[in-house]
C-alpha cells in the first residue's frame, strides 16, 4: 500500500474509536475514488441509540432527517434483498443487477434518492456488518452521466475495505459495552417501580426518579443518616434489615435465596408498598463491577398508570416519528389521513407502519389498535 493508503487505513481504525472521524475518513475515500459523495451507516433494531449515519459532505438536517424516518426503511430493504451480499464485499452497480435483479435506485425508492441523493447515482457498495438485528454499509455515488469507477479505484476499495469491516466490528464491540452501562442507567430511571441500588454495606449508591417520588410521597420508606435504606414501621423495618443481611450472608451459597419478597405498611395508603430484594451475583456483570451487591425494587399500588413516547420508544424502539403515527392510529384516523398531515407519501406511510407492526409484533392494525388501547388506559 501507498503512503497515502496506509495513513487512511490509521485514520479508519481512530474512527472505529472515534465515530466523529468518520466524514474525514469519507472524505478521503470519496476525494480518492473522483466521487460527488461517499456515506456510511450502522444499524441496530435493538438500540436505536447506536445508530449513526455520516456523510462525506452533508447538508445541515439531513443527517438527522435520514435517521428518524428513513434509516429502518432502508436496514429493511438491506436485509431482504441484499441478504447474498458477503460482508467486504465491494458491489458495483453491474454487481448489484446480477445478485438482486433490481437497481440501487429500485431498492432504496424514488423518495429516498430525491431526498437525499438528488442528482447522484451509485457507483459502489460495500457490506460492512450483516448480522440478524445489526448492519452497516459504506456507499459511493457520483453525478448523472459521469463514469463509472475505475479500476484502480474498485482495487483501492478492494484494499481498505478488509480495514472498514474490522473498524465497524470494533465499534460495535466498543459501544455495546458503553451503551449496556448506559441503558442500565436509562431502564433504572424509567421503570415504573422505584430502584435502590446498595453497596455491600447496604448503603444506597443509586436511586432512580420513581424511588424519590416514592420516599417524597409515602410515609413508609426513607433514606437514614448512613446513607441506609429503612422502613418507617420498626417491625417492618427489622424484617427488611435481617432479609438484606441473609442476602449478603449466603452470597456464596448456591443454595440460598437470591430474590426476596415482602410487603410494607403505609401510613397514607391502606395499599402496602411491595418490596422485592435482589442480589447481584459477583459474577461478571455491569452492575457488580460499580460495586452494586444488592437492588431493592419498590412498587407503589397507587402509582399512576401512564404510558408516554420515552416508554413506547425504549420498549419498542420505535421512533418519534413512529410513535406519532402510533398516535394519530389511536384518534382513529387512517393511513392515507396521517400520510397527509405529515406531508409524506402514502407508499411512506405504509412503509413506516408494516415497520411499526414488526417492532411491536403485531400483524394488522387491529391487532396495533388492541395492544394501543391496553397500554393506554388513561386516554381511553
């Protein structure tokens, strides 16, 4: 490889560290390759949070536009019609005729090339990641009438593209491992019940949104001078003091418990507040290595029940174009309604529900209505 090769490669791997390096590094591929633009994008169905899309050059908002309404549209087609493909594999439009039978422009759609390529026509693909709920591609695209790459150009992406699908597979293992500790600390905040996490001296090292509503509301549980978690009621609180310790008594113990169950009284409720004790295992595991030894779960009988997009979103993944959509389907309005009041086509619509309908696992829009009407009671 050149000079100039062998630094691109160096500057791919600081990407997969770094995913802001990627326009540079895209930049470079697209300036050696003679093309008009060069993109990339990584995918997970499981975490949107994950999901980045880049541009060697890229007008302000497109980003941003791709990746909430386009970008499962796009994954979709990926894994239905380019499911031959291997990954480093470098496609040309030739290629992608003979293993698909249809064009670039046919399988991503009039609407997405107008939106965002306009006046650009794909030149090469490149498969960087194809897995179940995961994958990332790497696309070159030049203007209307211009030639097609050059040989030494497909042997360049021949070259680096090895050096691609490792940077990706680096990213995705890198960021898995930040997003799991991030996600934790996300479901914790948002989970309807209230989370106290304690250390092995049962003092509590996190608490969530739901358990500080809990303590401000209920004359019940509390927060002592040693950081300790107790129950108002001194018979209560005995139980809950002798049931933490077991837990970290038998932590070895293959044999003991590791949940535990009780209820506790309440001053302002004849409803008791249900209380659940969990020990981490000191196996590897996120929560163990921030020292957590022991999670207490506290469910209030009179919380309020409500279900709002952060829920629908983390629970389905969807997006908030999808749970807008989900919305307007809940008033009772139809497809070709919703298609115009949001501006987009009716083709679009259509896409946007069959993906809501696999994320939620439903398979009509009878079956979507059901599952809306039993999660939100409130509005009904």
């Amino acid at each position: 490889l050149g000079d100039q090769e062998s630094q691109l490669i160096s500057r791919i791997y600081e990407a997969a560290l770094d995913p802001s390096r990627w326009c540079g590094v895209l930049q470079s591929i697209a300036e050696i390759c003679n093309a008009a633009q060069c993109t990339m994008f990584f995918y997970d169905a499981q975490c949107r949070a994950r999901n980045f899309a880049v541009a060697a050059r890229n007008k302000e908002g497109i980003i941003d536009k791709y990746l909430q309404e386009f970008i499962d549209l796009e994954a979709a087609d990926f894994h239905r019609q380019l499911i031959n493909l291997r990954e480093g594999e470098v496609v040309t439009p030739k290629d992608l005729i003979r293993i698909t039978g249809k064009s670039y422009d046919q399988i991503v759609g009039d609407e997405y090339m107008k939106t965002f390529l306009p006046k650009l026509e794909f030149r090469a693909g490149i498969i960087l990641l194809h897995d179940t709920m995961m994958c990332s591609g790497l696309g070159i695209r030049n203007s209307f009438g211009s030639l097609l790459l050059a040989q030494n150009e497909v042997n360049f992406l021949t070259h680096i593209t090895p050096h691609m699908v490792q940077a990706v597979k680096i990213h995705n293992h890198i960021s898995s491992i930040k997003q799991v500790n991030q996600a934790i600390q996300e479901v914790l905040k948002r989970i309807n019940q209230g989370v106290f996490l304690l250390d092995a001296d049962l003092r509590v090292i996190f608490s969530n949104a739901e358990a500080a509503r809990i303590l401000e509301a209920k004359n019940a549980l509390d927060i002592g001078r040693y950081g300790k978690l107790y129950l108002s009621k001194s018979g209560d609180n005995e139980q809950l003091q002798h049931l933490l310790t077991s837990l970290l008594m038998f932590s070895k113990n293959e044999k003991a418990k590791t949940r535990i169950d009780f209820a506790a009284a309440s001053a302002n409720s004849p409803r008791p507040l249900k209380l659940t004790l969990t020990r981490i295992e000191t196996t590897d595991n996120e929560l163990s290595k921030e020292g957590v030894a022991i999670a207490v779960f506290v469910s209030d009988p009179d919380r309020p029940n409500t279900v709002s997009d952060s829920y629908m979103q983390q629970a389905y993944a969807l997006t908030p174009t999808e749970c807008s959509i989900m919305k307007s389907l809940l008033k009772n309005k139809n497809i070709s309604d919703i298609a115009s009041a949001r501006g987009t086509t009716l083709e679009t619509t259509r896409s946007q529900l069959k993906v809501i309908l696999q994320k939620t696992g439903t398979h009509s829009q009878a079956e979507l209505s059901r599952l809306l009407l039993a999660l939100d009671r409130d509005a009904v």
